[in-house]
C-alpha cells in the first residue's frame, strides 16, 4: 500500500518534472537534452552480452565510481556498462572520465510503467548503485526480473536514516530487498542494518574514494601555471560552494588582503547555473577579479579567480595553499575533503559535514582538516597563510591518511565478482 501511495504521488508530479526540465533547459542549456530517457527511452545497448547498469546520481559520485568502471572494464571486457545520471552535468563527466568505455543514459523516473521500458530495453544483468540513491520501483522492478541490485560505497547519514524511518513502510521492503549493500563505514552499516537490510547482505568496504587517482602530471601542472600566472603569491581556494557561502568568503578574503595583499582567493561555486550570480556577487563586493571562462589570461593585480568551468576543481586545489570545501558552512552536509586531502593540501570545513563525517573525524583526528563556524574561517585561513611549515605538515598527515585508507575498491570488486558470478578474461 506505501509504494502504491508513492507510485500515484510520483505519477501526479510527472508533469512538474517534465515542466521543470524545460525550465532548468532555460537556465542551464543542456539540462533537457535526451529527455526522453528519462521516460525509459534509453539507448540501445550494442552487442550480445547483458549490460551492467552502474547509477551514479551526481558528478561527485561520477568521479568516483570512474576507478570502478575502469577495473571492470578490465575483468570483464565482454560485458557493456550503462551509466545512468541525473543531471547534465554529470551527463559532460561521464563523456569526459570514460568516454566510449561505457553507454550513458538519463536515469528514467521511477513510476512501474517508465521502469518497465527502461528494463525491457537495457536487460542489465546487475543494477550497481553508488552511495545511497535509491528508488522504490527501480528495485521492485529489479526484484521481479530476478535482476541484483547491489549498492555500493554506501553511505547513510544520522539524518538520512531518520528520514528513511519515518516512511518505514515504505522504505524497509526497499531496503531488504538489495542484494549487497557496501557500506563505507560501520555507523553507515548499523544504519543500514536498522533500516531493513540483511545481515547476510551487508558488508563494509571503506570508501572507493580513497582508492581515487589523481590525474597525470597534476601537481607538475599547477606548479608550471602558478610560475607562469601568480608566481610568488599565496592562493587558497574555497571549492564546491553554496549561495550564503560566498559572501562569507568574500568577506573573509577583504579581510586577510589587509595582512597578505597579494594573495588571490579561487573561488568555485559547485552548480553551473550560479557562476554568473557569484560572479556579479565578487563584483559587488569591490574586488578585483576575473572568471577563468575567459581563458588563461594575466591575474597581476586580481584579487578573485572565479573557477566557472567544469571538471576544473582538483586542479585548483592543485594550485592552492589551503582549501576551504563548501556546503559546510550551510547545512547541506559538505563534499569531499578528500581530493584536497590526496594533494597534500590542508583543509578547512564548515561543521555542518554529515554527508562525509566518518572521513571528516578521521582526517581531523590527523590535523589535516580543522572544522570551524562561520567566525572562524579568516583566523584558521590567517594562521596557515602566516604558518608555511604548520600548512605543510597539515597536508602531508592527509596524504598519509589516504595511502592508509586505500582498499575499498579491491572489496567493492571481489564482492561483485561473488554476486554477479561474471567469468574474467
């Protein structure tokens, strides 16, 4: 009875989602390409062998499942992969990351009958979820065509699990029904366990995100555009921002030009659609600044490098002294320190971290990462721009504790192997 109460709201609202891609195509070009796949119309998957469906809701979660793709690719290269998202950007990471290795689709929307298509089409012979994006009538669809829904990387916040428990009837036939959940932590698992899921089906794997790469040549990269660009000044970068962060941070970095008056702030907002709005904030805020849009151009004299192309961030935090991760400030729950951390790099967040506190406690009991309020902020950012040995020893202790943390992939892999019963070439 819950899952048909959801099913006819999430029927009712189908043209509100239809009416909001034309709206979101307005702001972000783009957003309504394909919309068709989001009513089950996905592509035509090539070959003979049944497709692997990997869901991966945001660009976050794109990056981080590329590792995963990858080692798939290498076990079984028979077999196509399907990567489902969201958005449109994360549609442009997905092309960008891994290319002709998978198929991408528009995730369809979770009504019985789109469900149906998409599965009709795409006959994907396992549904591997990352982190905690889960959907009633994937699963139940999944569930009836005997098709394993794995989840991967799982990860269930305090505040997610009391969400989930207030539609209990509705949510703990869902969560029993997963035929592997991946947890990254064991608070993640104890959730997970409370809200329905098997005790023969859970494990914990630690988080793939430790197991992430960094690019090529990154760190010679950003030492030869630093040389080129603002050689000799000190840089930090505020990443993945929230509209009431910027202005804080804008604020902040007045302040500390008083002290080091030529130090440059990267700023990068986390969505597209606010590049401009920030931009225009930095503008009324009486700073110098440029938008990095506009190409590699000289930042003699300019105080704010708006970072408003995509794909750009791990480089900048590559460039920087410190890094600052936003939607911590906001009670949003925060985004990976963890691509700062792998650089070297310390970092300061916000204290509102639930989407990543396991991994925020564990690099603050190193002193990699300090957790601060919003009056905070321009002291710890002044203490490591007048400390160059305290920021250096910060960022070596969260490389450290990444190398140490390394290994989810190599679980998330033999677990997969066990469950989906795949023969390697």
């Amino acid at each position: 009875m819950a899952r048909l109460l959801y099913t006819l709201t999430h029927y009712l609202l189908l043209p509100v989602l239809l009416l909001r891609i034309v709206i979101r195509e307005r702001q972000s070009p783009g957003y309504g390409k394909r919309w068709w796949e989001r009513l089950g119309w996905s592509p035509r998957i090539p070959g003979d062998e049944a497709p692997i469906w990997l869901h991966a809701v945001s660009v976050g979660e794109t990056i981080a499942a590329k590792p995963l793709v990858d080692a798939l690719r290498a076990r079984y290269p028979q077999v196509p992969i399907l990567v489902t998202g969201m958005t449109a950007t994360g549609a442009e990471r997905v092309t960008t990351l891994l290319g002709d290795k998978v198929v991408h689709s528009f995730a369809p929307y979770d009504t019985p009958d789109i469900v149906s298509r998409f599965l009709m089409r795409v006959k994907p012979r396992a549904l591997l979820i990352m982190e905690t994006e889960l959907w009633p009538n994937w699963v139940a669809g999944c569930r009836r065509r005997d098709i394993p829904v794995l989840l991967l990387n799982g990860r269930m916040s305090e505040k997610s699990a009391k969400g989930y428990a207030r539609v209990r009837a509705l949510s703990r036939p869902l969560f029993s029904s997963l035929s592997w959940v991946a947890a990254q932590t064991d608070p993640d698992a104890r959730r997970f366990a409370d809200l329905g899921v098997r005790r023969e089906a859970l494990s914990v794997s630690g988080s793939i995100k430790f197991d992430a790469p960094l690019p090529p040549q990154i760190q010679e990269n950003a030492k030869a555009w630093r040389t080129e660009y603002c050689p000799g000044r000190l840089i930090w970068v505020a990443g993945s921002t929230h509209e009431g962060e910027e202005a804080l941070l804008l604020a902040v970095h007045q302040q500390l030009l008083a002290v080091f008056p030529d130090l440059l702030l990267i700023l990068v907002p986390r969505h597209p659609e606010r590049f401009s709005p920030v931009a225009e904030l930095v503008k009324a805020s009486g700073l110098s600044f440029v938008r990095r849009s506009g190409g590699d151009v000289t930042l003699a004299g300019v105080q704010v490098l708006v970072g408003d192309t995509m794909g750009e961030l791990l480089f900048f935090y590559a460039v920087g002294d410190i890094a600052f991760v936003g939607g911590s400030l906001i009670p949003r729950g925060g985004h990976n320190p963890l691509e700062p951390a792998a650089l070297g790099k310390p970092v300061l967040m916000g204290r509102h971290v639930f989407n990543f506190q396991v991994i925020c406690d564990e690099l603050a009991a190193e002193e990699a990462l300090v957790l601060v309020d919003s009056e905070q902020v321009h002291a710890c950012v002044l203490g490591w721009l007048s400390q160059p040995e305290e920021r250096l020893r910060r960022g070596e202790q969260g490389r450290r504790c990444m190398e140490r943390n390394r290994g989810a992939l190599q679980r998330l892999l033999v677990g997969i192997d066990q469950r989906l019963g795949l023969s390697r070439r």
